[in-house]
C-alpha cells in the first residue's frame, strides 16, 4: 500500500479516477514551487483546471472523507471561510497550519483538561486584536492520530505533553499468532489497564492449548534474532520479479503490493477466480479480491521458505497460461 501511495499520494480504488488525477496533479504543482490562488482558467494542468477543482473541494468540504481531507491540507487546499467562500490569501505551509492546530488544541486541552474532542468539534482562537480563526480540532486530532507513525518525534513531543497518547494502550492480535496456522486470541494492554482475572479473556479463541504451545515455539524459533524481520525483503523482491514477468508474459495489468503482499489483477471480470480454482486443483491455495474477482490475492506466511515460494509461483503461472491460453483459443 505504501508503494501505492509513493507512486499516487490519492490512490484509492473507491474514490473517482478523476478525483485522484486533479489531486496528483495539485501535488506536483505545489511540489514544484506553484501557488494555487489563480483564478478558473488561469491554472490549466494536462487539460485539468486545478483552480476550479481546488475552488469546488473547498466548497464541497463536508462531503469528503478525513482521508481526503487530510490529502487536500497537506497541498495547501483548506476548507471554505465561513459563508462559503474559499478561504483568501495564500496556503499556509504545514508548519504554520500545524501550529495553528496545535494552539487549537492547547486551548481545548487548558479549558476541559483533556483532549477527548468529538470529530465535528470546531475550537475558536485568537481574539478582536489578532483576528479569529476557526479550526476543526476533532477533525485534526482524528487525522493525526492515524497518521501517528508519521509524525516527528518533535510533534510527538507536543502532543504527548498534552496527554494525547500516540502509543496505543490495548492491542488486540488474532489468529496467526500462535506461528503454526492454530487459532488463538492474545490482547496485549499496559499493566495499569489490566483489570482482568485469570480466564476472563473472552476471545473466541482464548483457550486452545495446542496453540499456546506453537506460538511460544515460534517465538523461540523466529524472533529469537532478526533473521526473520531481514528474511521477507528478499522473498518479495522475486515475488515481485515472478508476478511481473508472468504479467508480462500474458498481457496482464501491472502487479501491485508490497512485501509479500502482493495482487494480480486482470482485465476480465472473474478470470482470478479462475485462476485461483486452476491452481487448487495443483495443490495451491489462494484467494480473490476485486468487487469482480480481478485480482489473485498473494498473502503466504512469512515463515515461507524460499522453495516452497518458488514451487507456488511456478504453479500460480501454470494457472495463469491455463486460463489466459484457454480463453485466447476460445476467442
């Protein structure tokens, strides 16, 4: 996903082509030093006038999704000023934007004593002197508590001194746990949080024996060193090298993915499925995703040994020829 979004910062399957095209385009504008105060027909990009898409994500804010909303404030887009019109001046950078959020929340934070802020929230600053600035604190705080991972340890710092808790109190892990494909629960929270007794977890699968035993295994066997964490790079370099090559071979879109998480997608609706009944008669499990089973999903353990992935590459591509060959002949 993160190479999706290396390569398309608005890559997003549900949200319309169009949407994504503008947004690339607004980014590699801004990125290379342009301002988007023009007015309609002043800022045409590849045949896209970005002034009037700009202009119309301002007004249209609300009907947005957070993701979008972040992905516009990050090139300078923020929403309409009260009364509907588009917020005047020039973009603010993200440093003087974060400031401003971060004094918004200072100030929630030094008059309710937390920051436990509804999404809708807008928190009023400033005063008659230095002029009044409306900002949607519930909204920021949401964004920026998905995109934790990214923030620098100094804003971290910042929010932390506030009491807004970037690591997370309670992790719930689930079924791959246990190292050896048994099914087991394990919920991981700070002692201070730990109110249960002995037995009172009550995940579905909290008591099978069997996998209490593999997975203390695997933690002695795969996370004793780093040898596993170093292992999945080179596995998914030839993953990604085998599934290009046979995209090649046939004609296919692109593969996409990342580590070893990889897709397949084809350009006729129910062909991975297809491809995915031809290989389980081989001997090789896989599954399908797409609203049109498109894609043949690759989603193997990363305890797979380097055979072994080479033996279901092989046979993912003997499926491919079967489905993609059939279908050439029959046309």
């Amino acid at each position: 996903m993160q190479a999706l979004a290396d390569l398309d910062p608005g890559w997003c399957p549900v949200w319309d082509i169009s949407w994504r095209r503008c947004l690339r385009l607004t980014l590699a504008h801004v990125k290379a030093g342009g301002a988007l105060g023009a007015g309609p027909g002043e800022l045409i990009v590849q045949g896209e006038d970005l002034a009037v898409w700009v202009a119309g994500q301002r007004a249209g804010w609300e009907r947005l999704t957070p993701a979008q909303q972040w992905l516009l404030e990050t090139v300078g887009v923020e929403p309409a000023a009260e009364g509907g019109a588009p917020a005047a001046g020039a973009p603010r950078s993200q440093d003087a934007r974060w400031a401003g959020n971060l004094a918004a929340a200072r100030q929630f934070h030094a008059r309710e004593g937390h920051l436990i802020v509804p999404r809708q929230h807008v928190e009023i600053t400033g005063d008659g002197d230095s002029g009044r600035a409306a900002v949607k604190l519930g909204a920021w705080l949401d964004n920026t508590r998905r995109r934790a991972a990214k923030l620098s340890p100094q804003r971290r710092a910042e929010l932390d001194a506030l009491g807004m808790r970037i690591v997370p109190d309670i992790v719930c892990l689930s079924k791959s746990t246990s190292g050896y494909g048994t099914p087991m629960a394990l919920t991981l929270m700070r002692p201070e949080h730990d109110m249960w007794k002995p037995g009172e977890h009550n995940g579905t699968f909290r008591g099978y024996n069997p996998a209490f035993v593999t997975a203390a295994r695997a933690l002695e066997l795969f996370w004793s060193d780093g040898s596993l964490e170093a292992g999945p790079p080179s596995s998914a370099s030839a993953r990604a090298a085998a599934l290009a090559e046979t995209a090649r071979r046939h004609g296919l879109p692109a593969p996409r993915g990342r580590g070893l998480a990889w897709g397949l997608p084809f350009d006729r609706p129910g062909a991975a499925r297809e491809v995915c009944d031809a290989a389980y008669r081989a001997g090789l499990l896989l599954e399908t995703a797409g609203p049109q089973d498109e894609v043949v999903k690759l989603l193997p353990p990363l305890t797979v040994a380097d055979g072994q992935l080479a033996q279901g590459l092989g046979i993912l591509g003997e499926a491919v020829a079967s489905v993609v060959g059939h279908r050439a002949l029959a046309a």
